[in-house]
C-alpha cells in the first residue's frame, strides 16, 4: 500500500513543473525569477509574499496560492499553505505586545466588486494560530488593512452598503446604493472598538474617478452592486491619535481627526487639495500610504506610498506611463509638497492596482509591484539593489496585494520531513527538509532498525544549505535487507543543539523515482560520505 502511495506521487510529481522538494512532494511553492540577484547592500531578512493568479484572462498563478517565506536566492522558508485557507493576502510580519508575529487576512474576494470577507489570523513563531480578528460590532473585515498600532490595537478595513439618493451623481430612481468605506481601530485581546470612520459621512462621491456605472457592478441598483466610490486601501495613525487614510478611487489622501473623524488635510484628488502639488508629483490611485515622521510642531510630516499611477477602473486618469515609490514631504504652513526620492518600477510596470511601499532600517526601501507580480528592493539614491518577479516573467500576471522584507526567527511545529532511496549502486540517499525551521544548521542521518528504533548507526552529518539537504552515505547490502532499517534525521542548531528529529522512515527502492531525478540536475548524485561497509 505505501509504495503504490509512492508511485501516485511520482506519476503527479513527473507532469508537473513545481515538484520541487523529493521529502515534500506535496508542496509546491512559486519559483520566483531573480533577474537582479541581492548583493552585500541588500537588507538582511526574508521575503514575505502571497502571491496567486492577477484574476483576469490570461492569469498564471502559482499551483498553490498561499503566504510564503523566501531567502533571498529564491529558496523557500516557510510554504503557508494548510496554515492558511481562501484567499490570503496582506502576509508578513507585526509586533504585538512587543512579539514578533504572522498575520494574514484570509477569506473570500468578489474581484469584480473589489470586495473582501473574511478576518486576520495571528500566528506565532511556531506557524500556530493565537488570535483571530473580526471587525467589530455586526461589521465585515475586508482585506486591504491589518495595521498594528502600539502592538495592542489594529486598524481594519471595512466596506458599508448604505441607501441614499443618487439622482445627483446620475443616478435614477432605482440606483439607491452606494459603499461608505470606512475602517475601525479595535483592541487585538478584546475585540474592542476604539474608534471608526465612513466615507459618506464626510466625503461627497462627486469627485470620485470611479463614476456611477449604469448596470452592473458599482451600479447602485442593490446593496450587491453598490457604487464604490472611495475604497480605502491603507490606513495609519500619529503620535496624536489622528489617522492618516488613502483613498484608490478618490486619488486622494486624508488626514482624519481621531476624536470627532473630521477631515484635518487631504493632498490630491480632483478637488479639494490642501496643498499645492507640482506636475511631476501629481499621484493616482495610489497604495500603502505611510507616515514616517511628524515634526515637534506637526508643520512637517513625511509620508511614503506607491504611486500606481493608473487605475483599471477608469485608465483614462492615468497620471504616469510608469508606477513609482515615492517618499514625499508636507509642508503644511507653505502648502507645497516635495520629493525626497522617487523610484520607478523596473521594466516599465504599471501597476494598475494592489502594491506597497516598505522603508527599511538601512535606508533602502522595498517595494511591491502588486498586479505587476514583481518586488524591487532600491537604495536610498534608487539604484536597483535586488528584483525578481513572481512565479512567471513579467507577463504571467501572477500577483502579491503586499510584500514586504522582515527578519523573523521561525520554529517549526511541524515534523522533519524525510525520505530515504537504496540507488542503483547501493547508496543510501536520504532528503530531509522541515518547513518553516530557520535554525538548523546542521542535519545529522542516523539508521536504526525497523520497527524496533534501535540505534544501529550514525550515518553522518550534512551542513544545512537550502530548504532540502541531501545526503548520500555508501551501505552494503541487498534492497532486502535495507528495508528492515529506517533512517532518522536530527535536527542540530548553531550551537550543536538538538532542536528537532524526524520519524524513523523505512528505506525504500528508488526506481519509482529515478526518470524524474534524471531531469533534475540539484537531485543527481554529487558526493558520497563513506561511513564504512556495513554488512545487513
């Protein structure tokens, strides 16, 4: 029964591109293409993506959509598939109560509707689940904001159907509905809410890029099909409790009083600009606004966004042939605004939605090319230190909402994987990985008999490298008398300490195996490690 198990998996394994691990035949993680290789400049930390298909024809996904962790080589860390389930987006890491922590929204997306039900799951340093978050009171999560603040609260995104008369915005007597976007700061432990705000409380739809449809979505004509005029797809806070939101379909950024939810500034928009903004720094549809710094005074803020620059709702505001980072400066006693740095998107990308801007402690920045499936880490002074795209070049349309750069210590709850093959000429080859474990340093192979778990051997030891480690050790004996034996891998850390061991596995025949090895160049024997000639 076990070999046929092992021969289904072989069959699936040989038609497909991403079997890519023998001890995790059952993974198949996004490959991700580096087309500019990170360097001694680059920001240490792994890389935090979920990517999946851009959900329009002619979309190449990954095989298994899920949050993933990456080494900067492309190497996998940690697959999140199982870990999360639906579709999961906004994946990295978040202080909370001073602990680094996953999260993730996972739930469901109406795409043609831009809308996201389902709420953020918390995960610790062990892959395991201690919180989940709900918007509060009878509200729905959406998907576009899970920021931490203070590590204790969160602001969350929410999506508000209400009726209202839209005969000023073109609408007949039947278009009645319209989308208040708003969002809610709750307490992560308690669930309680803090404070929340609503578009169609303070900001008229008349200025929206998002025009009134006719039929259809974004038509009005049902609480299904209401007019999302605004969409808030960031959210942050400052040093005085007041919030700082940005708005897709407005082009608009907002400063939100956090006592009364008035409108303190907004920068851009068709109307209403507080502040003068030069022609090479006008913005559209724009993603992950941030604040990085409020002056003494509060008369100088600086805040960092990506400037999508086109929008697929209405490509006729395109404001840039080309996406851009930017780092920008308020002057709020001149009303100007000025550039600290802009970096555009390699290869030409426009991003017509999702993406996010991340500033890291060295100086560089890192960035998210969203719909456009691509990260480019940048220098300060927006040399190209790092790029790679998604699962695909740049015209497979796979995509990230978010990723983001972070260091992150991961111990994995999981068992060490392991699987042991008898070759042709008679090595012992055993594949070991263990998913999400950023700590082993060195594998050690031991063999012991089957089913007893007596130790009969220490098959040696493997300096850990890559997801996999391979390990070859010369044995003699027939298929036979090796099926009687099992091998177990442990699991040893920088300090030589036991941090993990694998279940014993029965060494089996590799000829189910060899055709596909055969085209695998990284599964082909490179070394053997002589522990003796052991006769069974």
């Amino acid at each position: 029964m076990i070999l046929n198990g092992i021969i289904w998996s072989s069959v699936i394994g040989l038609a497909s591109a991403d079997w890519q691990f023998l001890s995790r035949p059952d993974l198949a993680p996004p490959k991700l293409n580096i087309t500019v290789p990170a360097s001694l400049q680059t920001e240490s930390g792994y890389i935090f993506l979920s990517p999946k298909a851009a959900g329009f024809e002619g979309s190449v996904g990954p095989e298994q959509p899920a949050p993933y962790i990456f080494r900067d080589d492309g190497d996998l860390i940690w697959s999140g598939v199982g870990y999360y389930c639906g579709y999961v987006i906004d994946f990295g890491v978040v202080s909370l109560n001073d602990t680094p922590v996953l999260r993730a929204f996972q739930g469901s997306i109406d795409g043609v509707h831009v809308r996201m039900t389902g709420h953020h799951a918390i995960l610790d340093n062990r892959y395991q689940l201690i919180r989940t978050v709900k918007a509060a009171s009878h509200r729905l999560a959406s998907g576009h904001e899970f920021n931490v603040i203070d590590g204790r609260s969160a602001l969350i995104e929410i999506r508000l159907p209400v009726l209202t008369n839209l005969s000023a915005y073109g609408g007949d007597e039947e278009q009645q509905w319209i989308v208040s976007s708003g969002f809610q700061e709750v307490n992560i432990q308690t669930g309680e809410l803090i404070f929340e705000w609503y578009s169609f409380d303070h900001v008229s739809p008349e200025y929206s890029h998002l025009r009134l449809k006719s039929d259809g979505p974004y038509s009005g004509r049902s609480a299904f099909d209401a007019w999302g005029y605004f969409l808030i797809n960031s959210i942050d806070k400052d040093d005085e409790g007041n919030y700082l939101i940005s708005s897709r379909f407005y082009s608009a950024i907002f400063k939100i009083n956090g006592t009364n939810g008035e409108i303190i500034w907004q920068l851009g928009g068709l109307n209403g600009s507080d502040f003068h903004i030069p022609a090479h720094l006008k913005f559209s549809f724009q993603h992950d606004v941030r604040l990085h710094y409020r002056s003494p005074d509060g008369s100088i803020e600086r805040i960092s966004f990506l400037d999508n620059s086109n929008g697929d709702a209405q490509p006729d505001h395109l404001t840039s042939i080309v996406s851009r980072a930017r780092y920008i400066e308020l002057d709020h006693n001149a009303k100007t605004v000025s550039e600290l740095w802009t970096h555009v998107a390699p290869d030409g990308l426009i991003v017509t939605s999702q993406g996010n801007v991340q500033l890291l402690p060295n100086g560089n920045s890192f960035t998210n090319w969203g719909q456009a499936g691509a990260v480019t880490e940048f220098s300060f002074e927006g040399n190209v230190l790092f790029h790679a795209y998604l699962d695909s070049g740049p015209n497979r349309f796979a995509q990230s909402y978010r990723g983001f750069r972070s260091n992150w210590t991961g111990i994995s709850s999981e068992d060490p994987a392991v699987l042991a093959l008898r070759r042709e000429d008679g090595t012992v080859s055993a594949w070991v990985s263990w998913n999400g474990d950023t700590e082993t340093k060195t594998w050690r192979f031991h063999l012991q008999e089957y089913p007893s778990g007596l130790n009969i051997d220490f098959l040696g030891a493997q300096a850990r490298k890559r997801f996999e480690t391979r390990h070859d050790t010369s044995i003699n004996g027939s298929l036979e008398a090796l099926q009687k034996y099992s091998v177990v891998a442990e699991a040893l850390n920088l300090d030589g300490e036991t941090i993990g061991r694998s279940r014993p596995v029965r060494i089996q025949d590799d000829t189910p195996y060899r055709a596909h090895m055969a085209r695998h160049e990284h599964w082909k024997p490179r070394m053997k490690y002589q522990q003796g000639r052991m006769e069974l």
